[in-house]
C-alpha cells in the first residue's frame, strides 16, 4: 500500500508540475492503468471490429481484434512488428534490471527456446518434485491457519504464488535454488519491485524515476540476491562442463543448465544471465494466475467434484500420467483461461517503422498494437452464451488449453509462441487435482475473488479460502 500511495502521489506531483500542457493525455494514461481493462470493453462495444486507439502510459495503444486483423499480425515479420521492442516498452529494463536493452534483439533467441522445451519434455521426472513442494507449502499454511473446527482459513493468492514461484524456480534454476527460503522470498519480492518500478518508469517523468525506484526498491538487495545467484549457478554449470565435456549429454535438472549446454563457450555467461533474468521476471506470475482462478472455478461449482475426483484418481501416485488425458478437468481450465482471460490483449508487437493492415489502418512507428482477445474470447458467435461458465463446453470437443489461433490467441501466434505453456497448464492442473484429492473447500466469500489493473485481470491477494482435509493422500487408495 505505500508502495502504491507513494507512486500515485508522484503520479500526481508530475501531472501538476511537469505536464500541465498535457493534462488530458496524462489523465487518460493514468485512468487507463486503474482501469484499463474497462476502457477496451467500452471502446470494442462502440468500434466493433474497427480498430481503435487508446492513451496509456508512456504510449498509445492501438487495438484490433477481427480475423483479417489476425492475420496480418500472423505474416508479418517479426522484423517489422517487433516483440522485442514492446518488451523494451514493457518491462523498462534501463530502471527494472538497472541495464538497457539494445533497440533491436540481434542474437538468437532459440538457446532459451530451446532450453525451456528440453525441461517442459521431462515432466514425468519433475511431476513428483513439484508435489512435493506443493504438499510442503499447503501442510505448513493449512498448521498456520487452524479454525477451532479443525478446517484452515487461507490467503489462496499468496499460498498458491508462493509454492507456484518454488515451481518455476524448481524449473528454472534447480532444486538447490527452490528449496532456499531466502532466495525464494528474495525472488517474490523481487517480482512485485520490478512490476511496481516498471509502472513507474511508465507513468513518472524522467528526473522523478529514480526517487519513486529508491522507494521501492531502497538498496535494491532483492534483485541483487537474484543476479548473484543466477551467475554463481552459471558458474557452477560451466565448471561442470570444463571439468567433464560429457556432462553436456546427460540431461539438464535446469532450463539454466540446458542453457548452458546449449551455448557451451563461457564467453556467454552475461548473456544467459541476461536472458535467465528476464524469463524468471515473465514467466513466473502465469502459473499462480491460472492455477487460483482455475481453483475458484472449480469449488464454484462443487457439482463437479465426484466426476473430477473419479477422472483424476490415481494421477498423484503415478508420474507416467498424461494430463492432456483429463477430459473435464481440460475443459475445466480451458472455460476458466477463456471467461476470466486474466490477459486482455496478446500478440503485442511495436512497429519499427510505419505499418498500414491491409484494411487501411495504420499504427505508427514506436506506437504498439495488440490484439484484443477478450473480445474473441466473450463473443457470442463463437462461444455460446460466451459470458456463462459452463465446465462442460469443451468436453469432448478435442480442444486444449494449450491450442493457439485466432479463436485461442492467449499463447501468441505462430511468430512468437510461448514455448512455456505446456508447463504452465500441467502446473495449473496438478495444482487443482492436488486440492481437490486432499480438500473439501469452499470460499469465505465469493464476491471480489479477483480484481483488474491495467488490462489484466488477477486474483485478489484478501481472498480466502477454507479448507478441510479429505483424508491423508486418498489418490494412493
């Protein structure tokens, strides 16, 4: 909260000293991050498939969302629509990770790409690692919130982000680094600063940047745990490999150690420390999201639970497992990823130079496009009464939470997939099976479960939720 009241108040000191001359576009800015979310709903209901533009912070957004509009995103060069640089825009690196980025991204980025698949593809050998962490954190917050009943009252929010983030570090960087506490609370932390600073970067003029970073970020010793850590563990991977070239053909227990065997010279070292900082910052949030707001789903509609327990039963005990094999429970996060769309808009690109859509619509250079996938995603003629949960809509239809196009734009397009989402929606569904084998739950209130910020819709960390142990792990019965 101070963080929050702090930046607003800068916020407001930078519109009355610096931006008299541009009052309107500096409110609008400022409206769209509180509630940007709302202002493309509104402005699709009166553009319909039209493009339109809106003023957020730091830029204009420029927002399509038709079929045609799809496509021409999908063959245009990456050359041309860069992700790059709206990731530059984005994430603010210069303030955020204290370095610059260069304009364009010139080296490779399938090392990264290819690092990432190579850990998603051992599942089987990390599915009973990230129980274990998961059943860790759930017993110690279910012992710390015991009701007189015997049940436990918990934050879902930040009891799911926590153990999800050991996950992703798990993955990330290895176990030695996820079952550290201190590194752990450091990364979290590390997380929320980088969010908050970036915001910043966006909303403040220059010379009050590095006043509101300071006060979040004070002596900055969460990002510089996480650095030092991510080059001390590169270090090590590469002491390894000079010890023993053959180690480079045993698999990898780390998307940081297959890095690394896949750009063995060491002169690489400041660029896998660039590259493994930037992927902890973006990938580690989208797990916890659509694991918590796929739990709300599913204790809202407690009918389902026998028919989820029947098909999930056993899969705890069994790592060989196929999770794409769960009917209902894939229909469960698929309706859940679609009605909640915690991402409003995908596919963001800036343009390097001016480009017209073969409409006529143009977006200049520097400005950022994106598509609209709410819209998609809440439209009645491809969705059936689009705005009701149904768990049972994609039952049988073949179709997965990890499909792409433009009826499912949420993983990008075929430019730039997320080569994570594999991952991402296996950890959702593990999480769900393990609480709904080991709980009977329900939520203290059902209103407010989640809230909007910008163009994101996210879980509310005041949400709680109550559970009661079933019986001790009943999937081995």
């Amino acid at each position: 909260m101070f963080y929050a009241t702090s930046i607003l108040a800068l916020a407001v000191l930078s519109l009355c000293v610096v931006y008299r001359h541009r009052a309107r576009a500096t409110y609008a800015s400022l409206k769209f991050l509180l509630n940007g979310r709302r202002m493309l709903l509104e402005a699709a209901e009166k553009h319909k498939d039209a493009p339109f533009s809106v003023l957020i912070p730091g830029n204009r957004l420029h927002v399509v969302s038709s079929k045609e509009h799809w496509n021409d995103l999908n063959s245009t060069s990456i050359t041309h629509l860069s992700s790059h640089a709206w990731s530059k825009q984005h994430f603010q690196p210069k303030y955020t990770f204290g370095y610059e980025w260069p304009d364009r991204r010139d080296v490779d980025g399938m090392p990264v790409v290819r690092a990432i698949k190579t850990m998603t593809n051992q599942w089987p050998e990390l599915q009973q690692k990230f129980i274990g962490i998961i059943r860790e954190e759930l017993d110690q917050v279910f012992d710390a919130n015991v009701l007189p009943d015997g049940s436990s009252e918990i934050p879902l929010w930040d009891t799911v982000k926590h153990f999800g983030s050991r996950i992703n570090m798990l993955l990330m960087f290895g176990e030695v680094v996820a079952n550290n506490p201190v590194t752990v609370d450091r990364g979290l932390k590390y997380l929320d600063e980088t969010t908050l600073v970036g915001e910043a970067a966006k909303n403040l003029p220059t010379w009050l940047i590095p006043i509101a970073t300071w006060l979040i970020r004070g002596n900055n010793q969460n990002q510089k745990h996480i650095l030092d850590t991510i080059a001390s563990e590169t270090e090590k991977h590469y002491d390894a490999l000079a010890f023993d070239p053959e180690n480079a053909r045993r698999k990898p227990n780390s998307i940081l150690e297959a890095l690394v065997h896949n750009l063995p010279d060491e002169t690489n070292s400041g660029r896998i420390r660039f590259d493994m900082n930037t992927t902890f910052i973006a990938s580690t949030t989208a797990t916890p999201i659509m694991a918590a707001q796929l739990l709300q789903d599913i204790y809202a509609h407690p009918e389902y639970l026998p028919a989820l327990r029947e098909e999930v039963k056993g899969v705890l005990a069994d790592p060989s497992a196929n999770l794409s094999n769960l009917a209902l429970l894939e229909s469960f996060l698929v309706e859940s990823i679609r009605t909640h769309c915690f991402l409003a808009t995908s596919v963001n690109r800036v343009p390097l130079r001016s480009y017209t859509f073969s409409g006529g619509y143009t977006v200049p250079a520097g400005e950022i496009v994106t598509f609209y996938q709410q819209k998609v995603m809440s439209d009645d003629s491809i969705y059936r009464d689009a705005k009701r949960f149904n768990p049972e809509r994609f039952k049988g239809t073949g179709k997965t939470s990890c499909d792409m196009g433009v009826e499912w734009p949420f993983w990008g397009n075929s430019k730039l997939a997320c080569p994570g989402r594999f991952h991402v929606t296996n950890v959702a569904k593990l999480v769900a099976i393990y609480f709904i084998m080991n709980y009977d739950a329900h939520f203290e209130r059902t209103d407010n479960l989640n809230f909007e910020f910008r163009e994101v819709n996210v879980p509310n960390p005041a949400a709680k939720i109550v559970l009661k142990k079933r019986r001790r792990d009943p999937e081995k019965k």
